[in-house]
C-alpha cells in the first residue's frame, strides 16, 4: 500500500485521518506544522503527502512548492476548512493534485486518496486515449503539451464548485472546454445551459437570463422562466461575455455572488445554484480600462482561467485533427 504523509497541525485531526487510513492499510506518516513535512519529504519517499492548507508556521501551499521540489511526481491533496473555495483551487494551480473541505466526508476523501495513488503508480501507463474516455474528453483533440497540461487542469478544477474564465481566440474551443468542465463535475447529470451574450439586445438579453413576469415589457404576454433558473443545479455557460452590456453586468455580478435573481418587472427573489463558466475572445483587462467592463465582475469570474492557445502555436495538433 502507498506511504502516505499527513501534515497538520492540529493533533486531534491529524490522528483521526491517520487512524482512518491506518485502517485501510495504508503505511502513514504525521507531522505536526509545514516545516516538519518538507523535512520528511527531502529525507523520505512518499506516494502521497495529505496537507491542511492554514497552519501556524509553514502552509500548505510551501509544503506543496517544496513536496514538488523535492520530489516532483508525489501527488499533494490540500484540506481546508477556513480558506474559501479559491484557496483550493489556488493550490492546484501550483500543481496539488485535489483538495477537500474540513470536516470532510470519509469516503470522499478515501476516494480521493484511492485515486491520487493510483495515479502515481499508474500514471505513465495510461494512454492518451484511454485518459480521454475516462475524462470524456473525446472532443478536445490534440497531443501537444499545452492541450494535455489543459486536460489536467480540467480533471482537477471539475469537481469543484470554482467560477471558471475561458479565454482565447475564436475557434480555439473554448465552449468544448466548458463542456468537459461540466461533464467531469459532480454536476454532471444536471443541464448544461449556454448563452451566447452578442446575440441579443439587452432587453432580450435579460428577459433570456433572469426571467420575466406577464406585463413586463411589450409582448410579455406570460411569465416565463430565464435559463438561469433553467441552469439550477447544474452549470451555466457565458459565451462571449465580453459583450454583455455595461448596465447588465451589475445585475449579472449580483447573481453570481449572492446566488438568486429577479425576474423582469418582479421584485420577489428566486435562488438559484448554478455553477458559472464564462469566455471570450476579448482582452477583458483593455475592456476595464475602457470603461466597457466591470472590474470587480472579472474579478467575480477570474477564480479559475484557462487559457487556450491557437492551432498555430501547437502545430503538432494539426495532423490528429485533420484525421479526426
């Protein structure tokens, strides 16, 4: 069985997730604060290091710069129970394998534990293609290391809850990405709903997201649904948000952080839990200069950002794509 570190330091739930993995054999090691860990990691080999993210002396975040350092193919699992769900997926940024949230639910994390060691043992003898079936990336084609680094992003950010910003050049595909995002989350059996934002007027536009009442507007002749409440409990696709109009973007930015809407021409707030991915093909940060975005919506939707490089500058991609 794997040998496994465990760092944090607070005693009774380091010993408890100790005594957890104890009992399904795993070989465990403890140490109590970062600075313990990165010793043990430079003078011992682990399969896998199980690391909180907030402890008083070094965090968990040094503990992984070090750990991957040291040891560059000893997967890291991050657990937080203070830090908000951008610290997770700041960490895995830096190259954590996956995290969990504090008091953690027993099976999920034996899974997670299961999972990140086998892909330590196995990980090189896993194909390109069968990665791409058991991830459902099908649809993203391509060899090149910049598209194999953005399918193992999309394995770690999935099954989180994290805000997603997609940007590139038109075609690069950026809604296959968010498609894949979605079809990896623990969301996956619930819709995946996409608007395209240059497509409509901003009266359209609105009535499309939120909703309307009978009455609201000329031609509202009955209430209806808006694809955010279409999209609850599953994921909800901006394509191109660049376009969406300034006057519109205060009331997007509400929705998302306080996760209800209105609907046009009612007052009465409706909750809606709806997982955000959004893209374009614009430079959000010249937009912001110009007045044309706000900056704190970008900040809203920056948590998680991909980045995805055209087909000129990944050649090699070509040749699968044209065969494909």
């Amino acid at each position: 069985m794997a040998r496994i570190l465990i760092v944090d330091d607070q005693d009774n739930a380091r010993g408890m997730l100790a005594e957890m993995l104890l009992q399904e054999g795993y070989d465990v090691d403890q140490a109590g604060g970062g600075e313990a860990a990165c010793e043990l990691v430079r003078t011992t080999g682990y399969d896998l290091v199980i690391t909180d993210l907030r402890m008083g002396d070094v965090g968990g975040l040094e503990v992984l710069h070090r750990t991957r350092e040291t040891s560059p193919t000893t997967p890291v699992i991050v657990m937080t129970a203070f830090g908000t769900i951008e610290d997770a997926v700041e960490a895995m940024r830096f190259g954590a394998q996956d995290f969990v949230q504090k008091p953690f639910v027993e099976e999920e994390l034996l899974t997670k534990v299961a999972r990140a060691s086998r892909a330590r043992e196995h990980g090189d003898d896993e194909s390109a293609a069968e990665f791409r079936e058991r991830y459902n990336f099908g649809n993203i084609i391509g060899d090149s290391p910049s598209i194999l680094d953005i399918l193992g992003r999309i394995v770690r950010i999935a099954p989180t809850d994290a805000t997603v910003l997609i940007t590139g050049e038109s075609g690069t595909g950026k809604e296959l990405v968010a498609r894949a995002i979605h079809a990896n989350s623990l969301r996956a059996e619930r819709p995946f709903v996409s608007i395209t934002c240059a497509a409509l007027t901003e009266t359209l536009l609105e009535s499309e997201l939120f909703g309307h009442v009978r009455g609201a507007f000329t031609g509202a002749v009955q209430t209806r649904k808006g694809l955010f409440e279409e999209a609850n409990g599953g994921t909800f696709f901006f394509d191109e948000i660049a376009e969406t109009p300034p006057s519109l973007q205060a009331k997007l930015l509400r929705a998302i952080q306080e996760g209800e809407i209105r609907r046009l021409g009612d007052n009465k707030p409706i909750n809606v839990d709806a997982r955000i991915i959004a893209a374009t093909n614009q430079d959000l940060r010249s937009l912001i200069e110009g007045k044309l975005f706000r900056e704190d919506l970008y900040y809203r939707l920056n948590v998680a950002r991909f980045e995805l490089p055209p087909l000129r500058e990944r050649k090699e991609d070509i040749k699968p794509i044209v065969e494909s």
